[in-house]
C-alpha cells in the first residue's frame, strides 16, 4: 500500500522586526541568476508605483553596460 505523504508548513510567528532570517534570504537571493533578480526588483517596483507611471530604468541600463564591458 501507497504511503501519503503530507507536507507540514514551517510557520514563524512574531514581529516583522524581531524575526532574523537574514542568512536564508541571502542564501535564497544568492541562488537565483542575476536576471531573475533583476526581474523581481522590477516586480517591485512596477507594483509600487502608480499605473500609468514608467519606471525609471536609467540605472538598470547603465548595470547592463557595464556587463558588458561598456562603461
């Protein structure tokens, strides 16, 4: 017979500011390709700012040209 498996959520309770996880995002952060966190900080910031608005990517380009080897 098949055994279940159930998945049990790890949950943390307690103040934003209190809690210290620190080390795991980093590790999280760390794992991920330079394009993937670029498409989450873009995430980010299109989620906070107002519709309509464009976001300011003078930054963004000059990272890319210096990946490059342009700058």
């Amino acid at each position: 017979m098949k055994s279940i498996r159930k998945i049990v959520p790890v949950v943390k309770k307690g103040l934003m500011k209190d809690i210290e996880d620190d080390d795991n995002d980093l590790e999280y952060w760390l794992s991920k390709t330079p394009g993937e966190r670029i498409a989450a900080i873009t995430f980010l910031v299109l989620s906070s700012i107002k519709p309509g608005t464009k976001m300011d990517r003078t930054h963004i380009v000059r990272i890319k040209a210096k990946l490059n080897g342009a700058g």
